[in-house]
C-alpha cells in the first residue's frame, strides 16, 4: 500500500464499520473484521479483511488488494472475491477471537483484558500486530504503573497468550462493535463463529437483543444456544421472544425440557405459548401470533394510528388492526373485522374505527391447511391475515413473514457460496 494517506499505525477498533470503497469511489462495503495469521511466539500479521457486501455477505479481501487505509475509509484495487468468507486454520479474527480475550502480563504480575490491537506498518508494506491496548484485571502490577481497571497500550513481547482453548471469553468488545447490525445479520455473524464463541456471544447479549437474534437463526442453532443458557435465563429469552417463534423452539426441545421452561415463564406468557403447541405443525394456528393489534370498535383513529407506531410491531402486523368485542386478549369477544392502515391515513382522527371495518375479508379457521392461508394471502394481496377459531373469537393473525418461513426451505438461512473473482468499478490498480 503506497499511498501517502496510509496511517503508520492504526488501531482496529477504530477500522470496524468503516465503508471499502474501489478505486473510482463506489462502495463495496463495510468492514467487519480484521484477519490475522499466527506465527508461534513471534507478532501475527494481517493478512486480510472481512467485508460485509451486498447481500450482508462476509468476503476476504486480502491486504495486498488494499492500496489506502486510514481511520475514515478503506480503498480497494476492486479486484474482489466474492466467495464467503471462511476461517483457516492459523487465521485469527480480532474482533471476533482477539478481542476480549485474557492474557497473562509478562513481569509475572497478573492479567488483563485485550480491548483493541494496533497494527504497525512495516518497511516492506506489511501489517504486523505491534501494540495491545489492554484493562489491567487485578491486583497492581509493575508493567508501567499499571493498576486494578487502568488501561495501557503494551507491546505484543510484553504478553502471555496462555488462555487455554476451553476457558470462557468475553465478548463485551465484539458485541460493541456489532451493535448496529439488524438482528438477522446478527444471526449470519453468529454462524460464521464457533460454537464455544457463539454460546460466549450470547451470554453477553440483552435478553430482548438475543431473543431478536435467535428467532432469525435456524432451527437447530436455536436449540443449541437456548440449551446452553440456565433455565432461568432461557425462559426469559422465550419471554422476550414472538409467541409463535418460541412455540417452534421449545416444540424443538424435549417435552420435559419445554415443560419445564414453561413453568419457569410468566403465567401470562406460557399460556399463549401453550395455546400455539396444541395445534398441528402444518395448521394455521401453528403459524398465528396470538398477540396482533387488537381494538374495540368504539375506539378512534387516533388511538389505533398510535397502536400501530409501536417499534415492536413488525411492518405486517402494524398494517392491519383486528377489530372485536371485549375482552381484546386473544381468544377476544366477537371477532367483526379489519381496518387497513390506508383507511386509518385517509380518516378523521376522532372517527370511530368500527365504522372503517372491511367487511370484505374474512378470516381463516385455526385449524385450516397451510395451503387454505396461501391462498387467501395471495389472492387478495394481504400481510396479514385474521385466525378465528370455532366460535367466531379472534385467536391470532398471520402475518406473510411468518408464512414464508413456514414455506421456505429448512436451511434457508444458510447462504452459498457467491461468485468468485469480480472486478468493481473501472479502472483497477
């Protein structure tokens, strides 16, 4: 990398997020990670960056296809592989492994914490790992004056890499740095990672983060990581789950398991998720949330028009308020119809919702074939579609996300590999 804007020295942390960019100036994406190759005692050396690209796919781009970097961008040749990224076996992720992670000072006086690596540039244009920025984690130590919860900047030969493969990691950094990923690109990172690291990740998450994350996940790494958490916490992940995507999760669980998770989540919360596991798998009660936007007729425009703006709505479900008699819990009172949220745009705010009703659509049976759904969402282009059960209550609505994970292969969350080499942009150096 020749160009005089290159930084000397540059710090990782400060690289994630950043836009890649070719050398005319379009955008190939954002970096995710920095790859790094261990040689034994000696300093590793980077020999390339994960690229989040269109599609959120992870690609390798090695740094000899890198010709600027600095702390506000990152300039390719645009000569890229498209391939999904994978890890060999002496590559590191810094973000990903390095960071957070335990190391043993040399002077013999304790530990500390690796919360961002510098990389150093040398004469012969390679990025050598030269300087970790680490948190002293106990008592004080002689290393500089270094003391309980300071922070240094040490040189690599001052560190013990001693961790041993099988003990517990943080992930405070790597979470960070993750922050701003949507739950479903989340979830790809997740199964980029190892299976001790993913359980690492997740214990550090949120519980409302994680239960967004883990419905975006395939079946069986939902499995896994629920049964790596203590059942107190996993039933409050479940809590923090949709109804129906913790109903498909614990059906996945062994029946004493489930059941016992059950009991451990609030009475309120097991008893939807309950009402969900006693339909068959391929029924549209099996597909329903039982909680949709549920009002009176005698309510306002208004008020519904604020139900729908709730960020916890997803966009089908807050195009459509379902329309009963008391009680408005599922299973409600008399089930009399939907207002669309067009209607509710082009009414008065005082107006009363029950006038707007489309009497025009009807609901669907909660133990009707998934093919009867199918075709009522399609044929009358809907996201959403109101449950009923045998006497006329609502007792859910489908919403079209849910019915294509229903129909969409099983692994369609794993991608394939893409294209190989492709050139971006025009002119490449």
């Amino acid at each position: 990398m020749s160009t005089p804007n290159s930084l000397r020295r540059i710090f990782v942390a400060r690289l994630i997020g950043l836009d890649v960019f070719d050398p005319v100036g379009d955008r190939l994406g954002r970096l995710r990670d920095v790859v790094v190759h261990s040689r034994g005692h000696r300093s590793p050396h980077a020999i390339g960056i994960v690229v989040e690209v269109t599609g959120k796919r992870r690609v390798f781009v090695p740094m000899t296809r890198l010709t600027s970097m600095d702390q506000t961008q990152i300039i390719t040749t645009g000569l890229v592989n498209l391939r999904r990224f994978e890890q060999r076996g002496t590559e590191q992720l810094v973000v990903g492994e390095l960071f957070d992670r335990k190391i043993s000072l040399a002077d013999g006086s304790g530990q500390a914490i690796i919360e961002d690596i510098a990389l150093d540039r040398s004469r012969n244009g390679d990025w050598l790992v030269s300087k970790l920025f680490v948190r002293r984690g106990s008592s004080a130590s002689r290393l500089r004056g270094l003391r309980r919860g300071e922070t240094v900047l040490i040189n690599w030969d001052d560190a013990i890499q001693d961790t041993a493969d099988d003990e517990p990691q943080a992930a405070t950094q790597l979470v960070a740095n993750y922050e701003d990923l949507k739950p479903a690109d989340f979830a790809d990172a997740l199964q980029e990672m190892s299976d001790k690291r993913r359980i690492e990740v997740a214990s550090e998450l949120q519980d409302e983060r994680l239960a967004d994350v883990l419905q975006e996940l395939p079946e069986e790494d939902q499995v896994q990581l629920l049964s790596a958490l203590d059942n107190e916490r996993a039933a409050d992940i479940l809590e923090e789950m949709d109804p129906d995507d913790a109903a498909d999760l614990l059906s996945d669980l062994p029946s004493a398991k489930a059941e016992e998770l059950l009991l451990l989540m609030e009475p309120e919360e097991a008893d939807d998720v309950r009402r969900l596991l006693q339909y068959d798998e391929d029924s549209a009660g099996a597909l329903m949330t039982p909680v949709p936007v549920i009002m009176a007729p005698e309510d306002t425009v208004a008020e519904a028009l604020a139900m729908v703006r709730s960020e916890e709505l997803t966009p089908a479900l807050a195009a459509a308020v379902f329309i009963c008699r008391p009680p408005l819990e599922t299973p409600t009172g008399r089930f009399l119809g939907v207002v669309h949220i067009q209607q509710l745009l082009r009414s008065a705010p005082p107006e009363q919702i029950g006038t707007l009703v489309d009497k025009n659509l009807e609901p669907i049976s909660d133990l009707a074939p998934v093919a009867d759904v199918s075709h009522a969402m399609a044929s009358y282009n809907l996201v959403s579609l109101p449950v009923v059960n045998s006497a006329g209550r609502l007792v859910g609505a489908i919403s079209v996300d849910d019915l294509l994970d229903h129909l969409l292969p099983d692994d369609w969350r794993i991608h394939e590999d893409g294209a190989p080499i492709k050139k971006l942009g025009g002119q490449f150096g």
